[in-house]
C-alpha cells in the first residue's frame, strides 16, 4: 500500500513537469464561468477569489475591470483604488473613461481629497464622460474641499463599542433605553450568501449591556421580535422606551434583492417586549425601512425611509401622523430641502431637530451625518455634522441619548474585528462630547498687618459661588471649611462667575472670573482675602451732596433683601440719622456697566429701597430718606459697556452710597453753630460718617 501512493505521487509530479498544469486546477474558462455563477448566486467574495485566478493566467483587461468594481462593491477600497488606478494608467487610448470616476470614489473613501479632486477632474474634463457622473463629480468635489478642511473637535470621544458586541459582520441601528442597547446583527465570523437556500443566517435584534469600557456579549430577542426565517431589522426603540419600532425584511429569489420589508411595532409590559404586529398606515408594495418617532405640528409621527413612487431619489424620508398605537395617517415627503436625487437614510428625531444621514449633499464621505432644525412650519438647510461623527467612508444610524452629549452610530471606518477588508463592515460606535469640567479651588486669606511679609490664611470662612452668566444670577454652591482655607468646586464652562468669601468680623471679598474659551478639563487656582473689620470707626467729614460709600452692604445675586452681614453699617447710618434730627439723606445703590441697562437700573433701585425700609424699620421717618437706583449711569472710571476692564476696576463701580440733601444740626454743637455762616455749616467736621469705602 505504502509503495502505491509512493507511484501515484511520483506519477503526479511527472505530469506537473511535463504539462505545468496540476490535475486538480481548474482552466481560466471554468474559474471564469464559476466566477459568473458566483456572481448570480450572490456570492460575491467567492466570485473576486476565482476571478482572481482567472487573472492571474490571463491578465484579461475585462477580468481586471470585474475585480476592481467587485473590490469597490465590497467596500474594499485600499484594494479598488489599487485595482482601478492600474487600469486608468495603463489605459493609453483613453477607453475606460468611467473608470476615472470609480477610481476617484475608491481614493475619497481612502481619504485622499486632493488626489481623488484631481481625479474628478480627469473625468469632468474628458469628453466621453457621462453628463449625470460630471454633476456628481461636481458634488464630489465639493465634499473632498470640506474634508481637506475639516477637523475633529477637541471634546468629540469616538470608541468602537467592542469585539463582543460588534462581530465581524454587520451591525447596525443602535438604539439606547433604560440601560441596555438594542440593535440588530447577523452575528457571524464568516461569509453570509443570502441565496435563499436552507441555512441561510438571518440578521436578528440583540440586545447589549456595558461592561466596563466596552459592551458585553448580546443576547437575542425571542421571537416576539425575531421572527424565524426573516431579517430583523432597524431597530428602534422609543423615548419613554414602551414602543419599539423594527422591520422585518425577506430578500427575493436567489437573494440579489429584497423582495419585502416592512415597519413593525411591539410594545413592553411587565413581562418584557410583546408580540409585533405590523404598523398600519405607513406599508405598502415598496421597501419601507428606518422607523423613527417623532413629532412634528405638535403631534407625535413616524420618520422613515421608502422609495415610494414619486420621490426626490432612490430613497427619501417620509413622516406619517400618528393615530394611535401602530396606527398612522397618510406618508408624506420631507420635500426638497431634506431629500436629494441621492439617498437619505436613517432619521433620528430630537427636541426639533433631524438627524440623518445622506450622500446627495456634498460629504466627507459616502453616507454623512446632517441635522436640520424644524421651526414649526419648515425645515432649515442641513447642516453637516464634524468629523468624527463622519468620516471619509459611509456614517448612518446617528442616535442621541437624552442630554445630547453622548450617542451612537454605525460606519465602515476601520475598526478591530473586520471579516474581510478594513473598511467592509459596519460596526457601532460610541461617541461623546467630553463633560469639560473646570476645577476650582478658592483659597481664603487676611491682608496682611505691618511686619507681615504675605498676606496668612484664614479659616473659618465660607465661599459662595454665584453663576452670573444670565442677567438672572443664580447660587451655585456654597462650602464653609473651619480648619482650611481651600475650597474646592466643580465648575462648567462657557460661564460667568462670581466668588463671595465672608467670615464674621471680616469684611467680605468677592472675585468675578470666567470660563468662556475652555476646551479641555482643567484646573484653576482663585485668592480672595479679607480685611478685618474695624471696631473703632474711622470717620469722613459729611458735606452736602458729598456721596459717602457703606463698607457692607451685600445683596444676593438677583435679590435685595437685606442680609445680617449689611446690618451693622445701615444701624450705624440709623443712628446717625438720630443724632442729627434734621438730617436728610439720598440713599444709592450702583451697579457696573456689564449686562443689561434696564435690568441694573431696576436692580439697584430695589436694592436702594430695600436699605431705607430696613432704615424705616428703625423709626426713621420714611420722608427723611429717598431711595435712588442709578443702575450703571454713575461710573466712576471709564468702564462703559464695550472698554475691556480688570475685576478691580468694575469693582469700584458697584456700590452702596449715601449722601447728605439737607443739613441738620446735631443737638451736641454748641449754640455758635446757629449764628455760623451757610458755608461753615455744610463744611463743619462735627458732622462725619463711619464708612469707608467698599464693592459689591
């Protein structure tokens, strides 16, 4: 036995010398016919592989020309761009004129912008090029010019979703609710002929919960969902996650196209998902796909996707009113601004907005990324979203959780777990707009005495963090810390701040910065110190007309009750009123020049009010006092609206004030102060204040 397969080789081997041709290799005719069979069985991996060896043995212009568009068919365009600029070079009698087109595409995919522009051009500027491919090459072009410019935001994190959940074959229409990502799959690591025949995969709803950075392994729906013997489909589960809409698809005979799909819904109950049944309203004897809730003329609707006769192209999006529950009214077109001779596909709904993807507007790539914005009676120009969310090949299924600053989508971008090429299979991706956190710590110090070399810190504060970005300010937060003097916060950015450091027995300091420009999470350091409030007041003489600041006088943002901190200075003023009976006052409150005119003014005139009712309170009659807001009308350096100023300096400009309108006479002078002349009354230094000057 051992000496016949030793003959039998050595047979085999003298036939391959003399005949160069093993006896279980088949001919370029048979390879090529097999290929063609392939080809119609839709089996077109098995279809490249034999027309590759047809190739190989007859370097067949014809046969190149199949491989370079079966290449480009399975989105495996490293290998098209390679196979159609070949053919384009060695074309020396300008006979594959559309191949400079097909070429073009393949180098756009790859990201190559300014070598798939000239390309374009190639084929814009021969003259057997076909009028319909010149205006798309114009678009085309168009595309590339923004891809050469675009650039991905610094806070944009895109992530694949993960190798258990994203298989090497496609995934697609992710869906968030309560925890758990629904999407559909085949889910398989091998090569998938829709032929039609027994043992065919078909695609099927998972669903998927985060583990770690990553998703974990999907399990399928029952077959409430996944119906034996379809393709489920565009998965779609709504806001209030009750209502899951999906489509159920099969293909013709022989698998080359899809004979039916139509939209579904099933609703969740204590028990898990339902039964589906079939929307009404919205099928029909065309291919319905890509369900979407939203709402539009405040009424709920259903987006999706058909190529119903009488559209703008291939496929366009349509909205259906919604009835009740699986029950709509009749389609109709989102019209012109939304739909091209293109594609559109996958429409996402949120707070007004449409997101959807499409390649009849200018893109980066094939399928892009738009939002339009719906204003109650038409939709705006779409708008491309960034790189990122796009890339240079195909983008759709763009989702958006609640807060609209995380998501997901579907693209053929490069990822870990392909089945054949790098850019063959859609796989999801998570995207997020990073949470940019700007952390604040607020130290707390006492100006420093005489010998002192720096100013110490001081405990026992507390620090108010206002948010004054809105001419409506609001608290923030607030932290008192009795052994430290370091606060620390969490701030947001593209925001206006206000600090408030106080501790009792010390004058407050406040400190107003902002955020605005901040791209990237980061750290900031901010000093208030205090000064120590004195017990023995320091005293300015009191002329009339002569505006005299309160060294206290502290309001909440947005507020003008009176706080405990404020009393001291406005019973001192009470009890200056009282020594001089006769004594009238103009009592002002000022504010500085940013935000709005009306609003300071109408602020400060609160604030002055609020201070002579407290006054009033005291026994003060109300007539001896008149309470004026100036708003900003009384700056007291050049910090008007527009003149960029330092903290300091717009500082100055808020304050509380006082001034003496009639002079009275203080029962402690002595009777020479009758007889004294107009003059030396206004100017006596009997009458003085025990104020100094502060901000607020």
């Amino acid at each position: 036995m051992k000496k016949l397969v030793f003959l039998l080789t050595l047979c085999v081997m003298s036939v391959a010398a003399v005949t160069a041709q093993p006896l279980n290799r088949s001919t370029p005719d048979a390879n090529r016919k097999s290929a063609e069979e392939a080809e119609a069985a839709n089996n077109p991996y098995e279809a490249l592989e034999l027309y590759d060896k047809v190739y190989d043995e007859t370097k067949d212009r014809a046969v190149a020309i199949k491989i370079a568009r079966l290449e480009y068919d399975l989105r495996d365009y490293q290998a098209a761009e390679r196979a159609f600029s070949r053919l384009v070079l060695r074309d020396r009698k300008n006979e594959l004129t559309e191949l400079k087109y097909w070429c073009a595409m393949s180098m756009k995919y790859n990201g190559k912008y300014a070598e798939a522009i000239d390309m374009f051009n190639q084929y814009i500027n021969d003259l057997a090029a076909d009028p319909g491919l010149v205006q798309t090459s114009k678009r085309e072009i168009a595309g590339c010019e923004l891809g050469k410019k675009a650039k991905q935001p610094d806070n944009l994190l895109i992530s694949n979703i993960g190798k258990k959940a994203n298989s090497p074959q496609t995934e697609a229409s992710p869906s968030y609710s309560s925890g758990e990502l629904y999407y559909s799959s085949l889910k398989g690591k091998e090569v998938v002929v829709l032929d039609g025949k027994e043992g065919d995969w078909y695609a099927k709803v998972y669903t998927s919960a985060k583990s770690g950075a990553e998703y974990g392994e999907p399990t399928p729906l029952g077959e409430q969902i996944n119906r034996e013997g379809w393709h489920q489909g565009n998965v779609s589960v709504t806001t209030d996650g009750r209502t899951m809409y999906f489509t159920r698809v099969q293909f013709a005979e022989g698998g080359q196209s899809i004979g039916e799909s139509k939209i579904y819904y099933s609703t969740k109950g204590s028990d898990g998902w339902g039964a589906a049944n079939e929307v009404t309203g919205v099928n029909g004897d065309y291919i319905a796909k890509h369900p979407c809730e939203g709402e539009l003329f405040g009424e709920k609707v259903l987006f999706f996707v058909a190529n119903m006769p009488g559209g703008k192209g291939g496929f366009d999006i349509y909205y259906a009113p919604k009835k009740t529950n699986g029950v709509f009214g009749m389609p109709v077109n989102l019209g012109e601004v939304i739909n091209t001779v293109g594609e559109e596909s996958t429409p996402f709904y949120q707070d007004g907005k449409l997101y959807f993807s499409s390649n009849g507007q200018p893109t980066i790539g094939g399928l892009d990324v738009f939002e339009s914005q719906w204003n109650g009676s038409v939709w705006s120009a779409p708008k491309v979203l960034p790189p990122g969310i796009n890339s240079s090949v195909d983008d759709q299924f763009y989702t958006r959780t609640p807060d609209g600053m995380s998501g997901f989508l579907v693209s053929n971008r490069p990822g870990p777990n392909n089945l054949k090429s790098k850019t063959c299979c859609d796989d999801i991706y998570a995207w997020e707009i990073e949470r940019v956190k700007v952390d604040l710590t607020a130290r707390t110090f006492r100006f420093k005495r005489k010998g002192e070399k720096e100013n110490p810190a001081l405990t026992g504060c507390t620090v108010y963090v206002y948010d004054v970005t809105d001419k409506n300010p609001s608290r923030v937060e607030e932290k008192a810390n009795p052994n430290a003097n370091d606060f620390g916060f969490t701030l947001l950015p593209e925001k206006s701040y206000q600090l408030i450091a106080t501790r009792d027995g010390y004058v407050p300091d406040t400190l107003d910065f902002n955020t605005v420009g901040v791209r990237r999470t980061t750290s900031i350091d901010k000093k208030l110190t205090l000064r120590v409030l004195r017990k023995e007041p320091e005293y300015d003489t009191l002329r009339i007309n002569q505006p005299i600041r309160l060294s206290n006088i502290y309001y909440d943002f947005n507020k003008w009750d009176i706080r405990t901190d404020a009393e001291p200075d406005l019973q001192n003023l009470t009890d200056l009123l009282k020594k001089y009976p006769d004594m009238k006052i103009e009592l002002s409150s000022h504010t500085d020049a940013r935000g709005n005119d009306q609003y300071n003014e109408e602020l400060s005139q609160k604030r002055a009010e609020s201070a002579k009712t407290w006054i009033v309170a005291k026994g003060i009659v109300t007539d001896r006092i008149t309470a004026k807001g100036y708003g900003e009308k009384q700056l007291l350096n050049e910090c008007i609206n527009g003149v960029e100023c330092t903290e300091e300096q717009h500082q100055l400009n808020r304050r509380t004030e006082f001034k003496k309108s009639f002079q009275g006479r203080p029962a402690s002078l002595s009777s020479g102060w009758k007889n004294a002349s107009r003059a030396t009354r206004d100017n006596h230094p009997a009458v003085k204040t025990p104020f100094a000057p502060i901000f607020f």
